[in-house]
C-alpha cells in the first residue's frame, strides 16, 4: 500500500444483466458492511449500469462504474456510449485501455488517451488499465511497454488531472488464466509504473493509486494487498461471486 485508501473495483465484463446486478448488490451489501476506509466500485456492463445504481442508491460507499467509453463526445457510432452518457447514468468511475478492449478491439495507446480525456471531461474518474503480454514480458520489455502505455495518457494530463488518475496493473497472461503474479512481480511492476508517474508530478506519484488486476481471488488478495505499492485489486471473475468479492473487499491491508 501507499495510496490513502485501497481501491477494490469489479469488472464483471461481458456477464449480468439488469436483474443479476440488482441480485448481486442485494447479495453483497448483506456481506459487506460499508466501511470508510476503503473504495469499492463494480463495473457492470453498460445496459446494468442505471439498474445497480438504482439498487445502490443507499449504499453510496458502493460506487459504479462503466467499462469503455467510445473516444468521441457523440456522433454516428451505433453501439458505443459516450462519457457524458455513462456519467449521466450514474458512472462516477470508467475504465480505460483494458487489455481486452485493447486486444479484442483495436484500442491503442492514441485512443485509450482520448477515452481518458472524454471521462475526465465528463467527471467520471478514470481507471487507466496497463499491463504486458507474456511474450512482451518473456522478451524483456515490461519497462518499455508499462512506459509506453502510461506516458501516452499522462503526456496529455494537466498535472491536477495526473493526481486524479487511478491505474491498474494487469499483466495480460495473468487475467482470466488462474496465474497471478507473485507479490514481487507485481510490486516491482507497480514501482516502475510509479516511476514513470514522478517523473511527471513528483513525490505526488506516491498518492495515485496503483492497483493490480490478474487472477485475484479471496486466497491471494490478502498477500498482494500487503506489498509496498499495491493500493488495491481490479478483480475479474471473483467479482461475479457477491461472497467471494466481499471477502477479496475486507482483506487487511498493509
Ligand atoms: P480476472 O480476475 O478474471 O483474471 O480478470 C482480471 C481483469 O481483467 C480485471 O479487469
């Protein structure tokens, strides 16, 4: 830890539909007490997005999210949603640059920074999510890649909009594989990613939180939560499970 509050988001990706988030709400607001020394956010696909912030409506400890935005503010580009959108719907958090979008649909590093600027021009904070391939890592070249992929969306932020950031490490070949990285990896990941940060805005770098993503479960949550500068947890498929994900959400944090 480093950052004042640890951050745990769930990103339910392609998975519940309006009644299955109001159901996982109801079930994990009984399993989850609201506590103020930590931030919890869900991501639920954009159609779920207004029925879980109706369904969360007294629990504001419980924020929501949105996935992607489209880069544009609006226009003809049937099946997207804009920032303003998803703010308008309740959104006070939107996801940027996650490997899936990146893989699945052509998000580049130019592109990622435009959906940044469209959130933090709407007000939805935004998650800028970073992370390398198994053959990028394999070929020695995490610096450069977790350095590409920061400085493109930090190169255009005024510095109060770089304090407002949170950025996720999610090493590609660990999401969705069972494989997470070892505690060391991940701290040494996120040392690097916080380097990249202050060479920006200095010892402010120290406050951003840095959070890690990849094959996070209630069993390992706690043991990479304790490492120096993992701030928190952008949990995947623990986080379709209400039991499983107020459990990763109540880990000790160092
Ligand atoms: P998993 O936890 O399913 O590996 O997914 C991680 C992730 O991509 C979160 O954004």
């Amino acid at each position: 830890m480093s950052a004042a509050r640890p951050f745990f988001g769930g990103n339910w990706k392609m998975h519940k539909g309006p009644d299955e988030a109001r159901a996982f709400l109801h079930a994990f607001a009984e399993r989850h007490p609201p506590r103020e020394d930590r931030t919890v956010v869900l991501f639920p696909p954009a159609i779920a997005l207004p029925a879980l912030v109706g369904a969360a409506a007294d629990r504001p400890d419980v924020e929501v999210g949105v996935q992607d935005v489209h880069q544009e503010r609006e226009g003809a580009h049937t099946g997207a949603i804009s920032a303003s959108m998803a703010a308008e719907a309740g959104a006070r958090w939107g996801l940027a640059g996650h490997s899936e979008r990146r893989r699945e649909f052509g998000d580049d590093d130019e592109r990622v920074a435009r959906k940044v600027d469209r959130l933090l021009e709407a007000g939805v904070a935004p998650v800028l999510c970073v992370g390398e391939t198994l053959e990028q890592r394999d070929a020695g070249r995490l610096q450069e890649v977790l350095h590409r992929q920061v400085s493109a969306v930090v190169e255009r932020l005024s510095d109060r909009d770089r304090r407002e950031l949170v950025i996720a490490y999610e090493p590609v070949w660990a999401i969705g594989t069972g494989r997470t990285a070892s505690p060391e990896d991940a701290a040494a990941a996120h040392e690097l990613v916080r380097k990249d940060l202050a060479a920006w805005i200095g010892d402010a770098a120290e406050a951003v939180p840095i959070i890690y993503g990849g094959s996070v479960k209630p069993a390992n949550a706690g043991e990479l939560l304790t490492m120096p500068g993992v701030d928190g947890a952008l949990v995947g498929g623990a986080s379709l499970d209400p039991e499983a994900f107020a459990s990763i959400c109540a880990v000790v944090t160092a």
